[in-house]
C-alpha cells in the first residue's frame, strides 16, 4: 500500500464467494488517504471465503479473503455453497443490510457523490443527512468523501471549543488531524529520533539554466501540451550526482550500510488538502530529460487528484523539495526515512554579485537560488555532504544552453 500506510479501507467486492478468478483480475477495491486501488488475484481458483467485509478498515498484511486454487472446482463450489450458510457471512449480510436501511442514506440522485458503505454507517451514527455528506469536500477518488473527510468535517462541527480567557473573547477551532497528517507528522518525528540531521546550505547561479527555460517553456508547451518546470531538470541533474556518489544512495540497517543500485527520485508534491505526498521518478538516471519533464507533470497530476497507484509512492532511495515554489528561499528537510538524505532548492532571486574573470572583477545581476541539503550524520559526514552538494551546484551552473527538449 505505499510506505507509512497501516491499514486500508475494503471498500468494494468485485467478486463474489463462488466465483472463479484468473490471475490478477481486479477482485476487490480498497482505499487509503493516498490512493483508491484495485487488488488483483494472486493466482487462478475460486472465491471460497470472504474474511473483511465493504467497509471494513483492515492492517496492511491481513488476510482479507481466501482463493482456493484446488484443481477439483465442483468440490470446492460444493464448499463455497456449504459456507454460505455460516453465521460469519450471515453476519456479513446482516450488517450491510442494516446500513442500507435508512431512508435519509440512500442516493437517490445522479448527482450525489458515491458514499462508501463506511462512510454511511458513520453517518447514520451521527443522523447526517445524505445531501450533507454531498456538500463535503472529498480528497478521495473522483472527489469521493472518506472517512478522514467526513470525521473531520464532524469535528469542524462539533469540537469548536471558547477561550475562556480574560485577554481574549475570541474562539479558538481545534482540528482534529486526519489520517494522512497523522501518518506525516509520527514519520517527521520519527526521522528525527533515528537521524541526527546536519544541513548543509549553499548558493548555485543558475542564470544559464533560467534563460534555457525561458526560452523553451513556449514552445514546449505547445508542442507537447505539457509545463516545463524547473523541477525535471533539478531531477536530471540530481541523479548524476548521486550516481558518482553512492554513499547518498542507500539507507543504513543496524551497523550496515545498504548501498542501493537504482536512483529513484522521490519529488515532493503538495496536495489540496495541505498535506504532503512523495511520488517517485524509478531510475532517474536512466532516462532523458524530455521523459523525466512528462513523468513529473503525469505524476504530479495524479497525485493531487489522488490517483496514484501504491508503486509510485514506494521504493525512493532519495527526496527532492521544491520550496522555491512557495517563495521560500530556503529550508531545513527533514530526511525521508529510510534514505539518507534530502535535498531542498529554494526560490530563484536576482541579485547583484561579483563575477570573476581573466580581465578582473564586475559586479553583475544573476539568478541566484538557495539549496539545502540535510543527511544523515550516522553515514554521511561533513565532507562527503559537502562534496556531494558541490556536485550537484556545479552540474547546475554548467547546464548546456544548447540542451535540446
């Protein structure tokens, strides 16, 4: 289900107990903060057993159903008839009847969002009515209300608490952190208590690369219907860095060091909802800019449309974060466990500095911007980091203005 995710919503059966399943056929649907997916059939058979029933929340690496691949199926239909009749899917049955009974819950409009079966039996707890549910802002897939959604909207509601204080007559709103801040703040803290973080900061002009873009952006976008952002061409330089030094590239187990052959960029992404996602450019390395500058646009889309698929939020061996892009000059990262650094690029100002050349000083305007680097101290020292940041600034001020897109 990605990293840092624990439990799941099973929110639709595409199958039912008796049926035949081939190999990875979608069988059931399941939702997280992050994504809304599929999960298809781990092998041929039949659908003897299901364990979690449609709304259920269930921990990542629980059984949720059982596909029995017995080669005699008239022995196991005869089972699957059998199981039918015990009290678990009695029970099963009974459960989902009674949270469609109530006539407030039922969608009888085209234009109602789609409800999960867990959503509604919140709701019916709570006597909400259904064109309420309506009116919530869902993060899920295709606008869908989830179960973070509505308990905060309830807690917007109902936990709305007065300073009782002489200074001040005002009140004061508590927000009850849903499911995704949760995950994102205990992973910060827990970064923090296993890396003793240093930062390194340094400056890189960038004015060749500013003009390259300026000069390409247009164009490209009429071409391929697709931004030229800046953080594609960060990406591409990235992954030439780290690949000439590897100890950036791994993650630490105990007293050993794991030493990670492919570079996956982890980029991150900031969605609607003021949380964070960290989507994931696999081997960065191994591809052309034009193919970085198209994965970055997809997945970023995607991302904050929440339609990413688990693999893509799984698997980075290092992070990239754009602060620029909300006019910060720079910052301290936190290291995306468990790899060992993270590096952050700051706004792009003009500023006047010295420029040094046979002939002698001059005072020139130049696009300067900020990067940070924070790593791990455990693995990474002071000169490595330094030289590594070095790198990456020298690939950045010697980008090619000839660089075709």
């Amino acid at each position: 289900m990605g990293e840092g995710i624990i439990e799941a919503t099973v929110t639709r059966w595409l199958k039912k107990l008796g049926d035949t399943v081939e190999l990875d056929e979608p069988i059931v649907e399941i939702a997280t903060d992050k994504v809304d997916s599929e999960i298809p059939a781990l092998g041929f058979g039949i659908l003897t057993e299901i364990i979690a029933n449609e709304g259920d929340v269930v921990s990542v690496g629980s059984c949720i159903g059982i596909i029995s691949t017995d080669g005699n199926s008239a022995t196991v239909k005869s089972a699957v008839a059998e199981k039918k009749e015990v009290q678990p899917v009695a029970e099963a049955t009974e459960i989902i009847t009674k949270i469609s009974e109530p006539t407030e819950i039922i969608n009888s409009s085209n234009d109602l969002k789609f409800i999960s079966p867990l959503v509604r039996s919140i709701a019916i707890k709570e006597n909400i009515d259904l064109n309420e549910i309506n009116k919530i802002k869902g993060t899920g897939k295709d606008g869908r209300v989830t179960k973070s959604d509505f308990l905060l909207y309830l807690n917007e509601k109902k936990n709305i608490s007065p300073d009782l204080s002489k200074e001040n007559n005002q009140s004061n709103e508590i927000i009850e952190m849903d499911r995704m801040r949760r995950i994102i703040a205990d992973h910060m803290v827990m970064s923090v208590k296993i890396s003793p973080h240093v930062t390194s900061f340094a400056e890189a002009d960038v004015t060749e690369l500013v003009k390259w873009r300026e000069k390409n952006k247009k164009p490209f976008e009429q071409r391929e219907n697709k931004k030229l952002t800046y953080t594609p061409i960060f990406i591409e330089i990235l992954a030439k860095a780290i690949a000439e030094f590897p100890m950036i590239n791994s993650s630490v187990d105990g007293y050993k060091i794991i030493l990670k052959k492919n570079i996956n960029i982890g980029m991150a992404v900031a969605l609607p909802s003021g949380n964070l996602i960290v989507p994931v450019i696999k081997n960065a390395d191994t591809k052309s800019l034009l193919s970085i500058v198209k994965d970055v646009n997809d997945i970023s889309e995607r991302a904050r449309s929440n339609k990413l698929n688990p693999d893509e939020i799984q698997g980075a061996t290092f992070t990239i974060t754009n602060l620029g892009s909300f006019g910060s000059l720079a910052g301290t990262p936190i290291i995306n466990q468990p790899q060992v650094a993270i590096i952050a690029v700051g706004a792009i100002k003009k500023r006047p500095v010295v420029i040094e050349s046979e002939l002698g000083d001059s005072i020139g305007i130049r696009h300067i911007m900020i990067i940070s680097l924070a790593y791990d101290h455990r693995v990474i020292d002071g000169a490595l980091g330094g030289k590594f940041l070095n790198r990456f600034i020298e690939f950045l001020e010697q980008f090619d203005s000839n660089t075709k897109i």
